[in-house]
C-alpha cells in the first residue's frame, strides 16, 4: 500500500476498534451500574461504517477473505439492531413514564433516547448482553480468523 492509502487504514481501523470497544463499555456499563445507554447506537453504526470502509479500501488491494467479512458484516448488522432495540426501548420506557398510552408507531430516533431516562436494565439486560457477545465474536473473528 501507498503511503496515505496506509494513513487512511490505519485511521479507519483506530474508529474501528475505538468504536466497538465503546460499544462495548456501554453495554457493560449499564449492565453492571444501570443508567441510559447513551451513544451504543452510535459505537455501533461507527464501527459498522469504518468496517464497511476497511473493506472496501482493503478489497481495492484484493487482500479481502469474503467468507470473513460476510461474517463480520452479519454480526456487526446484529449489533447495529440490537443497540437500536435498546434505544427504541429506552424511549418507550420514558413516553409509558411521561404517560403516554402507548409507544409511536415511528421507530423511535436513536439520538432521543440520550436525553430520555432510561428503561429499567432488566427490559434491555438480554439485548445488551447480546450487543456484548456481538462484539466479542467479531473481534474474535477478526484476530483469530
């Protein structure tokens, strides 16, 4: 690779990394202390996003294992949903609270459940664990692969 086609890799694959791993210490966070899981769903499409763009800057140099990085995507969409669940729950849990009769039909915006109180952690506990597993398979994938 050239010299700023390295940059850019590298670059990519810090948010890459950067974004998991927040992701990650969300979910674990709320999931030992409680609280809103303010930004998972924002970990979660950034390192979907740099991921999609490593590969694509990494198949422009036909160094890509397709099999992997099928695999890789699947589990980083999974991800991606799941945090959405969370959020979308978090802002039901604040309308119920609010007293609304019964959650938008809409999808709720992942951005206003940052300002929302948050669901109770026992209504979001199986998701988030899920986001944990998610993250911990990809990277598994990635080093071990």
């Amino acid at each position: 690779m050239s010299t700023p086609i390295t940059i850019l890799y590298y670059v990519l694959l810090l948010i890459h990394v950067v974004s998991f791993l927040g992701a990650f210490a969300i979910a674990l966070k709320v999931l030992t202390k409680g609280g809103a899981a303010k930004g998972l769903w924002h970990s979660a499409v950034s390192a979907l996003v740099a991921g999609v763009a490593l590969t694509g800057l990494l198949s422009w140099q036909g160094e890509v294992n397709t099999t992997k990085i099928g695999i890789k995507l699947a589990v980083a969409i999974a991800v991606v949903a799941l945090s959405l669940l969370v959020a979308r729950r978090e802002k039901e849990a604040a309308l119920f609270a609010a007293g609304a009769p019964k959650a938008p039909a809409i999808p709720a915006d992942p951005r206003e459940a940052d300002d929302a109180p948050q669901a109770p952690v026992d209504t979001i506990r199986p998701l988030l664990i899920a986001v944990v597993i998610g993250v911990i398979v990809n990277t598994l994938l990635a080093l071990l692969w």
